[in-house]
C-alpha cells in the first residue's frame, strides 16, 4: 500500500510538473508579446490582451537589425564573411538566416524569433530543477526566468544573440545534471555539444569546456582510463560540433575570411580598441555599466544621466537573492552535488560578460537562466520540512524578491507602450527614427531601379526598414573601426580601401553616415552625391547623401532627423519636442 500511494504521489507530481510547464508557456508567450503587441492585434484581430497597447511595435535596434540584414542577404545567396563582414562565428547568423526564410526579413520576424528561444531554454532550465529538487522548483525556474528573460533593462524584450547562447548554454547544464543521474557516455556528449553551440555564436562561452570537464561525474572504479571516458566524451562533443561548421564553411570556400573575421579582427576588436575616454575604473566597470560618452557621468544609482539606465534595474530583487542564494547552495551541498554545478555554470556565464571589455547591456542575459534556476532550487529546498525559522526567513526574503521584480516588471515594462521601451531603457530614440526614415527610403526609392544604401555607422535599421542593400560587405561599424577613423590601423585602412573600392564599382543610391566619415569617404561624397533634405548632413559629414542626378526626397512632414557623433546615436528631432540623446 506504501508502495502505491508513492507511486501516485509521483504521478500527481509529474502532471503538475508538466501541466505548470504548460502554463509557464502560455505565460511566457503573453509576457514577451506586449513587446509586439500593436503588430499582433493589426495582422490577427485579436482583442487587446495586454493593459497598455498604444502606438507601434517596438522598433529594430542595430544589432538586430543589422542580423536580420544578413539573414535576407545569406538567403540571396551571399556568402558569410566574404561578402558580409562579421567578426562572431556563423551559429547564430544562421538562425537569422533560418527565420528570414520562413518569415521575411521584417520587424514582425524578429520579435517572434526569441520565443521558441526562450521556451527552449524553459524547458531545459525545467528539466534542470526537476532532477535536482523536484516539479515545484522546476515549475518555479520556468516562471521566474520569463521575468528574468524578459528584462527591457538588458535588452532581454530584444532579439538578442544571447537567447541563443542561452539556450545552448541551458541544454548543456541540464545534460551534465542528467549524466550524473544516468550513467554513461551520451550525456557528456551532449553537454559538450551544447557548449560547442554557445561557442560558435559567440567565442567566450568555450570557457565552459573547462568547467563542464571539472564538473563531470567521475566513475570512483576502475582504470584512470575510464575515469576520464566523461571527459573525453564531453571533448568529442565539442569538437563535432565545431568540426561540422569548420567543414560547412570549408565547402563554402569562406574558410580563410572565417578566420580573419573570427579570430585576427575579434581579437583586434577587444585587445586593440581604446577604452572610452570617460569608461569608469575597470573595477567597478561590471557593475556600472558604460558611462556616458559626454561627460563620463554614470547611470542611476550610481550617478545622473540622460543617456542609458542601470542594467540592475529591472530585476535587482532577484540578482542579489539569487546571488546569495547560489553561494548557500555551493555551501552546504556535498562534493558532487548538482547544486554545485550551478552555481560554477552562473560564475562562468557572468565571466563572460567582462571577458569582451564592452559592458553593452545585453551581455548581462547570460547569467539569468541560472539565477532564476538556482533560486528555484533553494526555495523548494527550504519548504521541504521539518521548517525551522531559517528556513521561512529565507522563503519570506525569496519571495519579497520575487514578487518585488514581478512589481519592476509591470511597472516599467507590461504598463510602458511598446514603443517606448526603446527610448526609457535603452537610449533607442534613434531605433524610431530610422523606422521612419528607413521606411521613406524603401517607399520613395521604388520605381528608381536599381538602388542601393550605404550605412557607415551602426544605423543598420535602415536595411531593414527600406528593403535595400549595402554594395559592400562592410555595412556596419564596431568600435575598432571608430577608433580609428582618422588612425592608422592595419586592418581598418584595408577595409576602408575595400568600402571605396566597393563603392566606387557600385554607387549606391544613398550613403548613410552616422558616424564621421574619414576623409576619403567625405571628400567622394562631396563629389559625386548631394546633401539629402531628409537628413541634411552636418559639417563633419554625417547625414544622409543621394547620389547626384537622381530625385531629391522631400522630408516627411513635422519631422526632421539629425545625426549625432555619439556611438550608435541618432536624436530624432520633433517640432512638438525638445532634442533627447540616445544611445
């Protein structure tokens, strides 16, 4: 009868797992889908589900923009790197690629991309939980990382390449969990497969490698041979990964530009570019956050500015519970224990945050899954009895954490249009202006011909948004081509040269400078295309250009757009309104 009723108890446990999955599902769909709301309503009917619908959907940021650009290029025909200059590895430009196949290289597209993203990595995180301490804890990491997930202080309301890393990084924690529950070699596999994912969209998650290898069971019989069988099953994991895209590429016959793009122009991005001259003390940098580029003042709470929040906004209840919450785990729990492993999986994802030297907000994603997966863990840890008085402590202090993010949330996110959370929380004034712009473009050009756009700068909404194409690979700016626009550096003068020869061979019909362009570019342009009264350009060069003969646009009524010097910066200028800076 005892043997019974266990067994219907875990059945009944089982359901709830499941059925509180389910839900978490729906939840998360809900969540993120205030984030596009206006479009969801226009293309279904659907009544308005959400408090707050006004306006439109959030607009494209660059990064974003600038991979659904390639996305619609690689599906042309395009090569990687060869005819896109990029410097992250191909995994996640192929998802892009993947979603502007099925649903177009639109605005629409990208704001669905992160929920199978992210139910994924519920799902992993779910599993994850329910090995290690049972269905409550896994139903609780899937509602809490849809908050975490979800965060517009670090972008996590975007299309952000770290969803995927997520993902990635999620399935091969839940496999290393289960490899200690199952034995065998499968698991391993796994676990190195998915940090070998993580690690072709981004470099820096291959300091996983060297965790998973510390973390892996280890058989306590028999020879050193099969004490390292994990290992090296975890080793052979990676590398088929990785060896699979090194072999697609050499297909390609891009094997040479992946690894300039890759590795010699990663490398030179984080080790040769200058610090921002008012970046604040590297020592306090991961907190902080970037300063503003002005004048070197620091978001709230840590000083006043205009230009971007702080990253620890949006969830601060449950990243210093959490916190505090994994370093109990790793405490308490016995050598071997999964609890340890989450805390080291948290540790090293927060590394690699630093590890770049850029501090964007959106790094700060990477760590979330296993914040909402370690605080599952130890509040279903405590409300297992005998309840002692530390234990309701921790559960009453994990629970105000919880329900005081759950507040941040609603108040700064579900409660704020979609189209404001852009310009509130990440200095995206600029995103709508280029909608607007970028759709002027698309619609008055058609019916030229062949046309073309060039953006010098971060402005790669514009690609998106007008339907056309740069004539170059170099179609967007990091920070080592700023640094050096009117520097010397090895691999910037090459590019330059490349971007002028492209241009030369393919005038486009509209150059874009958002950021300052180096003489060569200004004086061509001054020669060869007219100022746009869209966009008159400045001084310095910055501003939109139409090659000369062609229509000149008239600019839309009430509103003018005007090009900042700042990174990624384009203050959209309204009649109605004073100018804001933007990031």
């Amino acid at each position: 009868m005892t043997t019974l009723a266990a067994t219907s108890t875990d059945a009944r446990s089982v359901d709830a797992a499941w059925f509180g999955l389910l839900v978490a599902w729906i939840a998360c769909a809900w969540w993120r889908a205030h984030t596009f709301a206006p479009t969801l309503i226009e293309r279904t009917g659907l009544p308005a589900l959400w408090p707050v619908v006004s306006g439109r959907t959030e607009p494209l940021d660059c990064d974003e923009a600038a991979y659904a650009y390639m996305g619609r290029r690689l599906n042309a025909g395009a090569r990687l790197y060869r005819d896109l200059a990029e410097n992250k590895p191909p995994l996640g430009y192929a998802l892009f690629a993947l979603a502007t196949r099925l649903g177009g290289a639109s605005e629409w597209t990208v704001r669905l991309m992160p929920l199978p993203l992210v139910w994924a990595t519920m799902f992993a995180l779910w599993c994850c939980a329910r090995l290690i301490a049972g269905s409550w804890a896994a139903i609780l990491a899937a509602f809490l990382y849809v908050l975490l997930a979800t965060d517009p202080y670090v972008y996590g309301n975007s299309m952000q390449l770290e969803q995927a890393i997520n993902l990635a990084h999620a399935a091969a924690l839940a496999a290393l969990v289960a490899s200690r529950r199952r034995p065998g070699l499968l698991w391993p596999s796994l676990a190195g497969a998915g940090v070998g994912a993580s690690t072709l969209i981004r470099p820096t998650a291959i300091i996983l490698l060297p965790v998973l290898f510390l973390l892996l069971p280890r058989l306590r019989s028999g020879s050193i041979g099969h004490r390292i069988r994990p290992a090296l099953a975890s080793a052979l994991g990676f590398a088929a990964v990785v060896s699979a895209c090194v072999a697609v590429l050499a297909a390609q016959g891009i094997l040479a530009e992946a690894w300039e793009n890759t590795v010699v122009a990663a490398r030179a991005l984080v080790a040769e570019t200058p610090a921002p001259p008012y970046a604040p003390p590297a020592l306090i940098r991961w907190l902080t956050g970037n300063a503003d580029p002005r004048d070197g003042r620091l978001p709230w709470p840590f000083g006043s500015t205009d230009w971007l929040v702080w990253w620890g906004r949006g969830a601060w209840p449950l990243w210093l519970f959490s916190t505090a919450s994994l370093i109990g785990l790793a405490w308490k729990s016995p050598p071997g224990d999964p609890r340890r492993a989450i805390g080291a999986w948290t540790l090293a994802t927060a590394v690699q945050v630093v590890l770049p030297g850029q501090y964007w907000h959106h790094y700060y994603l990477l760590p979330t899954p296993f914040l909402a997966l370690g605080t599952a863990v130890a509040l279903a840890d405590v409300i297992k009895p005998p309840r002692r008085l530390g234990s309701l402590l921790i559960l009453t202090i994990g629970s105000l954490a919880t329900f005081g993010t759950l507040a941040i949330q609603i108040r700064d996110y579900l409660l704020v249009p979609a189209s404001e959370l852009t310009i509130r929380y990440k200095g995206g004034r600029q995103w709508v202006a280029l909608r607007d712009l970028g759709t002027q473009l698309g619609h008055r050009a058609r019916g030229w011909g062949e046309t073309g756009l060039q953006v010098w700068g971060w402005q790669s909404p514009l690609y998106v948004y007008s339907g056309l194409d740069a004539p170059s690979r170099h179609f967007f700016n990091n920070d080592l081509v700023k640094a050096y626009i009117d520097r010397s550096h090895p691999l910037v003068d090459r590019w330059k040269a490349e971007l002028m020869a492209d241009l030369h061979r393919r005038p486009p019909a509209f150059v874009f400078c958002g950021d300052r362009p180096f003489a060569t570019l200004r004086d061509w342009l001054r020669q060869n295309y007219d100022p746009s009264s869209l966009l008159p350009p400045s001084p310095t060069g910055q501003g939109l250009w139409t090659r000369r003969g062609l229509p000149q646009l008239s600019p839309a009524p009430r509103r003018m757009l005007r090009v900042s010097d700042e990174r990624r910066r384009l203050p959209q200028i309204d009649d109605s309104a004073p100018p804001a800076t933007t990031r």
